[in-house]
C-alpha cells in the first residue's frame, strides 16, 4: 500500500503567496555603490573598442555589454564560478543592479559570461583594470608619483609534475578522447589494449614500491613506460592518419575530441625527447615541460621555506602610493625576470601615465649598476633599489624609510590577490589564456574593492555587502 503524501502545511494560506519578492536593495551595499560610481558611458565604451578590436566582423546580434561588464565587474569582486554567478545574477537583487538587469527578467547564462570573458581575454581585462587604476589616480586615492615593484608566481592547478605522472596522463586521456571521436579511431583503441594493461600495472607497481627501489631501478622503470607511450604514440599518429579523410565529417564533441588528440599528439611528441634527456644526463632539459593540458607553464624557483619551487607563469606586480596594483603577464619564463622587470616596471608606468615616477623602490634582485644608471636616465629621482654586498643605496635618511616601507607593502597587496576572495592563484583554467584572464581579474577585483572603500568613506559611508 503506498503511503499518504505528508501535508506540507496544516494551515494553508489562503492566497497563493506571490514568488515575485519586491525588496529594496540598501544604499550602502557594495555592489549599489560600485554602479552607482562607475562611469558606465566611458566603460562600455572601452568595452566596445576591445570588443572591436577581437571580431571579425559585426554579424549578428549585438551583445549585451551593460550586463556582460556588469556580470565580470561581479566575478572579480568575488571569486564565483560560471554557473553561480549566473544564479546570482538571476536571484541575488545587487547583483542584478550591477549588471543594470533590475527592470527586466532577462539574465545572461553562464555560456555567454564565459565566451565575453574569454573574447576580452587576458589584455582586455588588463586595459580594463589600467582604466580603474587611472579612476583612482583621478579621485586622489592613488599617486603615480610614488610606485614600488616585484614578481610573483601564479600557480596552476595541476599535480605536481613527473614524468611517470605526465605519460599516464597522455595515454589516459588519449584513450578517452579516441572513444569520443567514434568509429573513426575505433581500431587504435583496440590496437592499444594491451598497452595500456601494460602501462597500469607499470605504474601501480612504480606508485607502490618505488621507495624500495635504487635510482637505477626507478629510472628503468621510467624508460620503459617511455617506449610504451611511444608505441602508442606511433599507433595513434598512423590512426590519425588514416581517419584524416573523415575529419570533416566530425561534429561537436568529435571535433573537440579530435582537436584534443592532436594538441596531446604535439606535446608528447616534445615530452619524450626531454624524459630520455633527463634518463641520459639526470639533468632537466630547458623549456620542460610540466603539464600535458597546458604545455606553457613552467617551473619558477623561488626559494621559500616549504616551497622552493612553484609551477605556474609569472608576473609583474606595480604597486601605486595608496595601495593599488598593475599587473602584467610574463609572455615566457625570462621575460620577466627581476634584472629586467626593475626597469621594465618603470618603463611600463611611463606608457600609462605619461612620465615616471618620482620614487621608485625595488628589492636587491633588481640590483645592478647598469640598472640604476638606467632608471636615473628614465627620470626617476629618487631610486630605492636595494643594493647587494657593498654597494650603497641611492638614498637615505626618510626618503630610504618612506621607500623601503612603501616596498613591504607590495608583498601584502600580492597576498590579498592570491587569497580564496579573488583566486589568483590556481584557477579553474585550462589554458594559459585562460589562466592570465584569472589573474587580471583578480586584480581588477582587489582594485575595484578599494576604490569603492574609498570613495564611501568620503561619505563616511559604511559598506555592507
């Protein structure tokens, strides 16, 4: 017998009540305050031009930019994934008055959030984040005259890299992206059965009793899983040969699928001649790589006590009098080293605004004659570069103060960034794109929060929100 459904209330309303809710959003909110200050004529426009700038053509219909620059200034202020700030922005009543959504039912989905972020990209986001900073400028809660600099490490969320882990990798996720291609790669799936019962019981046994094992043991075990990666890596370029014809005829996930196997194709094809280099001369190859989904990360050495060294890109942090940051990119692992980013920071600021900065602090890995020669020809009055061994500093007194403090400060503005708030450090990315987009973010977030604090207590205004 089926039981009685439970009453849900033993004394009905008697009138449906509404699931239309009518609140008024405070005035002190963060969100409210942050829309009502921003000059959305100026920021869209920027918006456009980015836009402008990355599409082929104006085809289709036009994009909802208010709403999509309203729904990235929400991600940054807090770290939120695609699907929950879709919800946000659906339930949560600040959040659709910063995508300026209050008199419609319209939201954006999570899909269509992700492909502006990723059209803006990493250098719009950038422009975007330079465009507050500048506010800021404007409105005297920051002063370009003074400006301290330093590199940092973005983590990526990978394992830790070796090389048994990245050939496990490359043929677990072969196998499961030739089922997705269909009949196309359906022999090579069977060509390879045995080897991969191969290569699990190869690495159970590696994962299980290694530490029991010498070196020389460890790196014949290595060395073997090596040639069966090669082997499939041989079936698979052969497989992909043969299906070339049909390639076209793929749809949707097949083609992810087969874009997929090719990237991995690639990288392997690179992976293996740096895995035999370390067998051969137990040293690293240069330009290793470390990640088989993002082959451009890279091993930074930092030398710190837990973590001496992290796998991710590097950036270059500037810090303004007053606290707020400018971030840039590393394109590849030298660019940004301290030698060169201890006058490149300079450099860069003089691009923003015009003339460089009066005091400028850096610390002891920046050091150099040259360096210093070259930041007084900059214009630079005041160099607060830490000097190593006997050198003397170029300043002294309260000037050498002001800078050394100002220079402690940089250190607590990357830390903010990299807390669970704004999630500079290992992203949901999966791809360096991605991962410099993360980053800027972050930083266009810890700015935006600022300025807003900012600007309230000018109002001896209390934020809540």
């Amino acid at each position: 017998m089926a039981a009685s459904r439970r009453q849900r209330s033993r004394q009905p309303e008697l009138f449906p009540r509404s699931k239309r809710s009518v609140i008024p959003i405070a005035e002190n909110h963060r969100l409210v305050q942050m829309t009502d200050e921003i000059d959305w004529t100026e920021l869209l426009a920027l918006v456009e031009s980015i836009r402008r700038s990355k599409v082929k053509s104006d085809a289709g219909r036009p994009p909802h930019l208010r709403a999509l620059t309203g729904a990235l200034v929400l991600r940054a202020t807090r770290k939120v994934g695609y699907r929950e700030t879709e919800d946000q922005i659906q339930y949560y009543a600040p959040a659709r008055y910063v995508c300026g959504l209050t008199e419609t039912e319209w939201t954006p989905d999570a899909n269509t959030i992700w492909d502006f972020e990723q059209l803006l990209g990493e250098d719009g986001i950038r422009q975007i984040n330079e465009y507050v900073v500048k506010w800021a400028v404007e409105e005297k809660l920051a002063d370009p005259r003074v400006m301290v600099a330093d590199t940092t490490a973005q983590e990526a969320a990978i394992p830790h890299p070796n090389e048994m882990g990245l050939m496990t990798t490359f043929l677990t996720a072969v196998v499961a992206a030739s089922k997705n291609v269909g009949a196309t790669l359906k022999g090579f799936i069977a060509k390879t059965a045995g080897l991969m019962q191969t290569a699990k019981r190869q690495l159970r046994e590696y994962r299980l009793f290694a530490k029991e094992k010498t070196k020389a043991a460890k790196n014949r075990m290595v060395a073997e899983m090596a040639k069966l990666v090669e082997k499939a890596q041989a079936h698979l370029a052969q497989a992909m040969d043969r299906g070339a014809a049909t390639k076209a005829r793929l749809k949707r996930h097949g083609k992810v699928a087969w874009a997929k196997l090719e990237h991995l194709q690639g990288t392997m094809s690179k992976l293996l001649p740096q895995i035999r280099h370390w067998l051969r001369t137990g040293r690293v190859a240069a330009n290793k790589i470390i990640s088989l989904p993002i082959p451009e990360l890279y091993s930074i050495v930092r030398g710190k006590v837990g973590k001496s060294v992290e796998f991710g890109l590097k950036w270059g942090i500037q810090r303004l009098r007053g606290g707020f940051l400018l971030a840039t990119l590393a394109k590849n692992k030298g660019e940004l080293e301290d030698s060169k980013f201890a006058t490149g920071a300079v450099k860069r600021h003089m691009a923003l605004f015009g003339k460089a900065p009066k005091d400028y602090a850096y610390d002891r890995a920046g050091w150099s004659e040259a360096n210093v020669a070259e930041l007084k020809k900059l214009g630079v009055q005041r160099i607060g570069v830490a000097p190593r061994g006997r050198a003397k500093w170029q300043v002294s007194g309260k000037a050498r103060e002001k800078l050394v403090n100002e220079r402690a400060q940089v250190e607590a503005g990357i830390g903010t960034i990299k807390c669970q708030k704004y999630g500079f450090n290992k992203p949901a990315a999966k791809s360096a794109a991605t991962m410099g987009g993360a980053g800027q973010r972050a930083v266009l977030g810890f700015n935006l929060n600022k300025l807003v604090r900012g600007l309230a207590e000018r109002k001896k205004m209390v934020l809540v929100g």
